[in-house]
C-alpha cells in the first residue's frame, strides 16, 4: 500500500489515493485569497486529536510549518476559501482520514 493524498483547492477536494487507486473523496476548505493554501508537496509530520480551538476534532501537520489538514468547529465553512491556508475537513472525515494515513503520508497541494 502506497497511501498518498491529492488536494485539490479550486474543486475543494482531497482524495486519498493507494497508489493509482482512488480510496475516497472528501470535501474541504482552503484558504482564502490573501492567505492561500500553499501549493507543492508535503508529508503528514504530526497527529493530534482533540487540538483544542478551531481545529476541531484532529490535526495533522505538514511538512510547511504553521499548515496542517484539521477538522473544523465550522461546518459551514466546508466547500469554500476560507481559511489561514490549512485545509480543513469535517470532523467525521478528518479522523477517517487520520485512521487511514500514517506520519509521512505524502500530500500534494494544486490548483
């Protein structure tokens, strides 16, 4: 298994992929236009449950200092440009995503 994770900011999607294989889809928030989600390739660095603050249910940090894919106390915000540049999930996909991806997931950020 070579689990990887696609993230799509203009279609507000990440995929979690086995290798070619498509696992699943999940909706997100991206950040908004004066703090954009930084684009390029990452790994997962760190996991947290329960982070405490806006990040709802669990945090996983990347590689870019200061981003991370994180649940969110903000449900409204899923599907738009809204954050400080991390990608944010609802929290039954972030910790269905957390069980899934191991610290070192590779994750690539494009447009």
């Amino acid at each position: 298994m070579v689990l990887w994770i696609n993230v799509s900011t203009t279609r507000h999607e990440l995929k979690l992929f086995d290798g070619s294989i498509l696992i699943k889809t999940y909706p997100i928030a991206v950040g908004k236009m004066v703090t954009p989600t930084p684009f390029g390739s990452y790994k997962i660095i760190n996991k947290q449950a329960n982070p405490g603050g806006p990040y709802g249910a669990f945090w996983m940090g990347l590689s870019k200092p200061h981003y991370g894919i994180h649940g969110t106390n903000d449900p409204s915000s899923i599907g738009k440009n809204v954050s400080l540049g991390c990608i944010r999930m609802f929290n039954p996909d972030v910790l269905d995503l957390a069980n899934r991806v191991p610290i070192g997931t590779d994750v690539v950020i494009r447009k």
